[in-house]
C-alpha cells in the first residue's frame, strides 16, 4: 500500500490542519503509505477550494460512492458527526472524526463501523503529556492521590460574540462539555486510567443571551443580529474519581476571559508532582523543575532533532494522521479509537445528570 486515497468533510479550520496534515505526513512518515487528497466537501461554496484536492463538492455524500476514497476525515461540526460517521462506516471506509463524536454517548457509538476509527484527541499527542505518560506508568511520582486538569478558553467570553450552532442545543449539544470537556475527560483517562465515578459536578451558563449573526459565520465574529437563548453550559467543573483511588477535578470554561487556550494538569502523587501548560507545549514540569520534551518521547523524534525546540499544534494533527495511517495499514488501532469518544461522552453524560 504506496498511496491512501483520502477525503475530508468540513474546510472550516479543522479541515484545513487535517489537509495539512495529510500533505505533511510523508515529510515526517516516509515510511508510511503517501495520502492522496481525492475529494473535499463543504457546504459553503467555495471553501475546499485551493486546498489541493482532485475535486470538490458542497455535498458529502458525493464521496459516499467515490471508489477512490478508502479513508475519510470528518470534520464537520458536532451535529453533523453520526449521519456522516455512520454512513461511512457502513461502507467499511476508515475514518478520522473529531471529537466529540456526535451529541451524545449514543451518537458515538452509531460510526462503529469495519474500517479503523481514530477520534481527533490530540492533546495526548504532545510529546511532553507521553513524557508524563511513562513517569507515571513507571511510578515516577509514586502513587497518584489527586489531580486538576483544566480547559480554560475565552473564544465565547465576549457577550456579543454571535450566536452560532456551538451554542443550541440541537447542533452543539451539551455545550463546554463536548467542546473542550471531552478532551480534558480523555486526558484523564489517558495519563490515570479509567474514571470509576463522578462524585461531583455543577454548570452553569454564565451569558444567557447572544446577537445572532448575519449571514455565514467562522464562529468568531460578534454578532449583529436579535438576541436569542444560549441553550447550552458555558462553564463545568467536577470531581471525578479514577479505578485507582485518586481524586481529579475537572474545570473548563468557554468564557474565561483572559484565559486564551489555557489547557493542562497538575497532578500529585505520594513522591512527587507533574504539572504540564498547553502554551508551553514542550515543557514538563517535574516536582517544580522544568523538563524539556526531546527525542524518546513520544512522537517527537519525527519532528525535531534536539530536546527543547518547539512543537506547535499543527504537529500534533500530523502526528493524529500518522497513527490513522498506522492503523489502516497495520490493521490495528492507534492512538484514540471510538471506544475512547464513547467513554469520554459517558463520563460527560454523568456530570450532566446531577442537578444544577
């Protein structure tokens, strides 16, 4: 297998890092199969254009019946995740969907499929979170007693910023907690294991209306139109506990202002600490002291040459691509699978049952 034909679903930005991704990955991956990119497909008339696929449509399904296409990427919004998941798992077509895999628990498990399924959890991709990963599996900080992973962002902090489909319920579902609690529940369950029960849990919704936008939308913009109810939590925190006994709280919020994508953990064990900041993608620290990310951890090695040069984000979707390709041509699964979507959005629907 020299070459995997491949289409992508939703050229908003997140198709535009998995076309890019694509393009990169024989630059990092030479030894695996090179993508080709086949077909791109948007709603919006003219976005997959000049993104270097053989073709383009305003219709997904198109691609249902292409022969060229043996692997999908979606990357539409959320809504949209288990009618299109589904239909091509039933085609046998691997897929690479992000999270949170639909709307709910159920939605995730209806793109099971034949063909391998990788789920676009990529902040256990960086280099330093696989450092911390083997500290941790070797006993590095001794037992772990407790931990607080936070997923802070202020892209909805604004009042006025325009009512999208991020924020109704019917297309954005339960709101912060897919977005971005999804990815801090997996990196829980990555770094400590499984997630016995959720002790705790409140939400809240903190701007209780937005301006409508006018016309298409990036997600970005203020709003200009009549105010209209925000359907779903913008803020969540809960205390979780793991199979081996440590308690976790998790907190994320889509309206902390000032916080512009201030994702990580600290965690603490009975020897020791680790604590690792999203913004400072490369850096680990290490009972206070900092520990640079370097060849040997993780996927590092395919990027750099040295400890202590920087990774971007960007990297981690080429690294998500490789193990999708990985799995295709080795026939086992790499990296995040559906059962992770799964779990992570039962979990989700447990904080959700307790009472505000």
């Amino acid at each position: 297998m020299d070459v995997i034909g491949v289409g992508v679903i939703g050229l908003g930005w997140m198709g535009r890092v998995h076309t890019q991704a694509y393009a990169r990955l024989p630059r990092h991956y030479p030894d695996l199969p090179a993508p080709r990119l086949i077909a791109g497909a948007d709603d919006v008339p003219g976005r997959a254009d000049g993104h270097g696929f053989a073709s383009v449509t305003t219709d997904w399904r198109d691609l249902l019946g292409d022969p060229r296409i043996e692997a999908v990427s979606i990357t539409a919004p959320n809504f949209l995740h288990r009618e299109i998941g589904a239909a091509f798992a039933a085609t046998g077509r691997h897929i690479w969907i992000e999270k949170p895999v639909g709307l709910s628990a159920a939605d995730a498990r209806a793109v099971a499929g034949t063909g391998q399924v990788c789920v676009g959890f990529n902040y256990r991709h960086a280099p330093a979170v696989q450092r911390a990963r083997a500290i941790l599996r070797d006993g590095g900080i001794g037992a772990v007693t407790h931990a607080r992973f936070r997923f802070f962002s202020d892209y909805a902090a604004a009042p006025d910023a325009a009512l999208t489909w991020r924020f109704e319920r019917e297309r954005g579902g339960n709101g912060v907690l897919g977005d971005l609690g999804a990815h801090a529940v997996d990196l829980v369950r990555h770094l400590l294991g499984e997630i016995d029960a959720v002790v705790a849990a409140d939400r809240a919704i903190f701007v209780p209306e937005r301006p409508a936008p006018r016309g298409v939308t990036t997600g970005h913009e203020r709003g200009t139109g009549p105010l209209r109810p925000v359907e779903n939590d913008d803020w969540f925190a809960a205390l979780m506990r793991t199979a081996g006994g440590a308690r976790v709280v998790v907190e994320a919020s889509r309206v902390a202002a000032g916080e512009q994508n201030h994702y990580g953990f600290t965690i603490h064990g009975t020897r020791g600490m680790l604590s690792w900041d999203f913004r400072r993608m490369g850096e680990l620290l290490v009972d206070g002291r900092t520990v640079f990310a370097g060849p040997g951890d993780g996927e590092y090695a395919a990027f750099q040459p040295a400890a202590g040069i920087a990774m971007s984000y960007d990297d981690l979707k080429v690294i998500e691509a490789a193990l999708f390709l990985r799995s295709i041509t080795g026939g086992t699964p790499h990296g995040p699978t559906l059962n992770d979507a799964v779990r992570a959005a039962e979990i989700l629907e447990m904080i959700e049952a307790f009472d505000r």
